[in-house]
C-alpha cells in the first residue's frame, strides 16, 4: 500500500495506508457512507479541485495539491454536510482524518511524495 511523506517537514508520514479514488465513481463515493477512516489513512482524489462532506459520520482534514503535489491550500476539521471551496491551483485532494495536519504539522508550501 502506497504512503504519504512530507518533504518539507523531514520526510514525515503523513499517510501509511493511502487509498486511491481516480475514477468518477470513487471520486463521487469518497468517504461517503464509512463509519470512519483509518487515523493513519488517508484517501487521495485525482483529479480534484473541490470535494463535500455531505453523507459523511465525521470531520476531515483537507490537503490541495498542485501537480507538483505542492500544497496549495489547507482546510482543518471540516464537519460533515459542508461544501468545501475549491482552489484553481489545485489537481487533487487529499483527505486526511481530523487532526493529522496538525500532528504532522503541514502546511501550505511543503512538498508531499507518494513512496
């Protein structure tokens, strides 16, 4: 299973079991319906500007990626049933459990990899 590092902060971990969603029906799926995620998962959607929380159980990390995987923008605990804004710098998303941005302590301008 692919993995999430963070250049910029010392090759942290960010993800350890990152799911892929590149089709149209895995993107519109998401998270949709899961009780919850894996707090060391992460599900990365591709291509992606903009993603809701809508019929989701529980409160995301968002993670706007360019195409370099430069991080372009961040959103931290964003509770079901919310339409997040979208970025036009941004090629995919990546959605992180509540609070993951903050223990690994990303932030807009670092450089992510996927090992």
């Amino acid at each position: 299973m692919a993995r999430v590092i963070n250049l910029s902060r010392g090759n942290a971990v960010l993800v350890e079991n990152l799911e892929f969603a590149i089709t149209f029906g895995k993107r519109f799926l998401g998270l949709m319906g899961r009780r919850a995620i894996n707090p060391r998962g992460g599900l990365l959607l591709q291509p992606c500007r903009s993603v809701h929380t809508f019929w989701m159980r529980f409160p995301i990390d968002l993670v706007y990626l360019d195409p370099a995987f430069r991080v372009v923008a961040l959103l931290e605990n964003v509770p079901p049933s919310r339409m997040a804004p979208g970025n036009r710098h941004t090629r995919s998303v990546l959605e992180l459990p509540a609070g993951r941005l903050r223990e690994t302590g990303t932030s807009a301008g670092d450089i992510l990899r996927i090992e």
